[in-house]
C-alpha cells in the first residue's frame, strides 16, 4: 500500500504473544469484575502519569516508526493520549486520593499546553486528535467541577478555544483528516485526505462539549462535515476510509470488517445530529457485527504496521472501535445496551494487559496511556448500562 511505503520502513518488532481468539468464560464478566479491571487501569495510569501531568512520549522508538515531524506530532500525539487517559480517570470515579492528585495533575497540563496546541506542518494535522480529545477532557473537568462555577468557567473558555482550533483546520472539502502527504500543492487550509473516522472523532467531541458546556459550534462547519461523512457512507452503513475511497466500496478496508471500527463512530455522530437513516436497527445491526466480527479487529491488534492486517486493519483500530460502540450503542434502548455491554465487557476484561493497560498498537510510548484511557470510558459505560439501577430505568 502506498501509504505504508510512504511513510514507514520495514522492521522487526516483536510483540507479546497472546491467544487473539479466546475470550474469558461468560460467567466471568460481573460486575466485581469490571470494576477490578476499572481500578488496575487506574493504577497503571496513575504509575505512569509523567511528573508534568501529561502521559506518553516521543521515547520507545524502534526500526518502524509513524511519520512524526518534530516538534508538533509529538505535541498532538501527547495532547491525543493525555487527553484520553485523563478522560478514562475521571471517567473511572476512583475514590482514592492518588486519583484525584492524578487528574489535577492532568488538568494543569492540559491548561498549559491545549492552547499551544497545532499542526505539525503543512503534511500532517495530527492536532486534531489532540483538539478532540482534548475535548473529551475538558467536558468530563467541567462536569467535576459542578460546585464550582468559577472553573467552570475556565474549562469552557479553554474548551471553545479548541473547537475554534479545530475549525480552522477543517479540509476544504468538509471534515478533517490527518495527512497531506502525496501531493506537491499544499493549502494553508488543508487540503489532504479526508477521512470519514477523523471527521466523526471532532464531531462527536464537539458535540459532546456543546451539549454539556454550551459551546459554540459553526452550523458550517456541521453541515460541511456531516456531508463529508454521508459521501462516505455505503448502503449497509459501512464507511470508506477516506473521501478518495468512496469510489470503491468493495476495496477490502471499506467492507463490513474493514470498517467495523469505523462504522461505530460514524452513526454515532449521524444519529447525534438526527440522521433519520441511522435507526435503531442500524445502530443494534453495527453493535452485533462488533461483537461477533471482534475477532477480526483482533487479529491486527499489536502489528507493527500499520493496515498490514486483514482487511488492511491497523492496531490502531482496535481500541479506537471499542470505545466508539459505547457512543454508538448509547442511542439504543437500556435492554439492547445491556446485552452490548456484556458482551463488550467481555472482551476488554480479556485483553488487559498484565500491568493494568490496554494496547493495540506500538506508537513510540503513547499506545498504553491512550488504550488505557479508551477502556476505561468503555467499561465506565458498561458498569452503568449493567448496573441494577440501569435495569429499573
């Protein structure tokens, strides 16, 4: 693929061998059980929290690596997994004070850096993993912080800044992507390869953010990437990778498997923004398929290069389309969502590593605090959806 000889080399990596196929007995997946995993991932990120507040790095380099020109990937890489792993803490609800300490760790740095935050340079805009999950942050600080009006006020101002950072990034052609690589003519408004599971991402961040602390989002801006996003969308709602594979949608990655990831986040935010195609069916249709093609997602997790998978699958999928069935499956009505639930449990309570993280895909040393942090928003929304409370709604 060119993308791969692009930007990559070939080398060796060895990863840690694992059963890709055996999930853990049904029975298995409690309650207890989940919130155990909840409070080992806790632990790991709380261990591995970097003295600054932030998690990852540009360290753990190896003969593969992703294109990063420096400084600025490594600043949206940072921003993207430390806005993840601080998300998945407070998401977690760990009583204990390491928590806490943890997380205002965290939102010191992400006061400090979110505003420096933009693309690298005119090839990549990474910086829009960083603004959206930024984002995912900020919201759940603003929602900690309901006692006090006065930070929340902060929060929201430095939330606004990044959907305003984000729209200037915006494609030309609607929706955001994160490369510009291939061609000689390059836009100071990007102009690169738009991609159907980025747009979803800052949408859905946005979204998020405008429903909980009532920022302001440009209606241009919605309509534009939504567009994008419906021209990328197939009749059985698969979604082509990018804008330019919407003319082939029976290449291997935008078939079922291919975008089984994808598709999660993609009628997430359709659904969001009251696209009536997206229905119930469609949502309770795509969560099935998860469940059972799982494997298949699987089976590229922790390869070194990237969409050298069946159905060129990345690593990076993976996590990315656990957390994304939570947004997707929110929609459905508390019987269906249970059911997901326990199924998913199942398979994130399986993966966890022994030291308390989740990983998919070796990315210098950001892939285990944004695992981490994808999980635990996971398992937050399966502890609620299986919790007895959730039952009697």
């Amino acid at each position: 693929m060119r993308l791969i000889a692009t930007l990559f080399c070939c080398a060796a990596l060895g990863a840690e061998e694992v059963d890709t196929m055996v999930l853990i007995p049904k029975e298995q997946v409690t309650a207890q059980a989940v919130q155990a995993s909840i409070t080992r991932g806790v632990d790991y990120l709380i261990q591995k929290q970097n003295k600054n507040g932030s998690w990852g790095g540009p360290t753990r380099t190896k003969g593969l690596n992703i294109y990063a020109p420096l400084p600025g990937a490594h600043d949206a890489f940072l921003a993207g997994a430390s806005g993840l792993a601080l998300a998945g803490l407070i998401d977690a609800h760990d009583p204990r004070p390491e928590a806490e300490q943890a997380i205002n760790k965290g939102q010191q740095w992400m006061a400090e850096k979110l505003p420096k935050l933009r693309r690298a340079d005119v090839t990549t805009t990474y910086n829009a993993w960083g603004h959206a999950y930024g984002l995912r942050a900020l919201t759940r600080l603003y929602q900690r912080a309901a006692n006090d009006p006065a930070q929340q006020s902060v929060i929201k101002i430095l939330a606004q800044e990044q959907v305003d950072l984000a729209n200037r990034y915006e494609d030309l052609n609607g929706g955001w992507g994160y490369l510009d690589v291939f061609d000689e003519i390059r836009t100071q408004i990007p102009s690169g390869i738009t991609t159907s599971f980025t747009s979803a991402t800052v949408l859905l961040a946005m979204h998020e953010a405008r429903e909980v602390m009532g920022v302001t989002l440009k209606q241009k801006a919605i309509d534009s990437t939504l567009a994008s996003i419906r021209q990328q969308r197939f009749p059985d709602f698969t979604y082509a990778y990018s804008y330019g594979h919407h003319m082939h949608p029976e290449g291997v990655i935008n078939r079922r498997n291919g975008s089984l990831a994808r598709s999660q986040a993609c009628n997430a935010i359709l659904r969001a923004f009251g696209d009536e195609k997206v229905t119930d069916a469609v949502l309770s249709t795509w969560g099935d398929n998860f469940i059972e093609f799982e494997k298949w997602l699987d089976h590229g997790r922790k390869k070194p290069v990237p969409h050298e998978s069946t159905f060129k699958i990345s690593g990076y999928f993976y996590y990315y389309g656990v957390y994304y069935f939570t947004e997707s499956a929110k929609f459905l009505p508390i019987e269906k969502q249970r059911e997901l639930a326990k199924g998913l449990a199942r398979i994130i309570l399986t993966r966890q590593e022994k030291d308390g993280s989740w990983w998919d895909y070796p990315l210098y040393d950001y892939h285990q605090p944004y695992g981490t942090g994808y999980s635990l928003m996971a398992l937050k929304w399966c502890r609620s959806v299986m919790s007895p409370a959730a039952a009697s709604n």
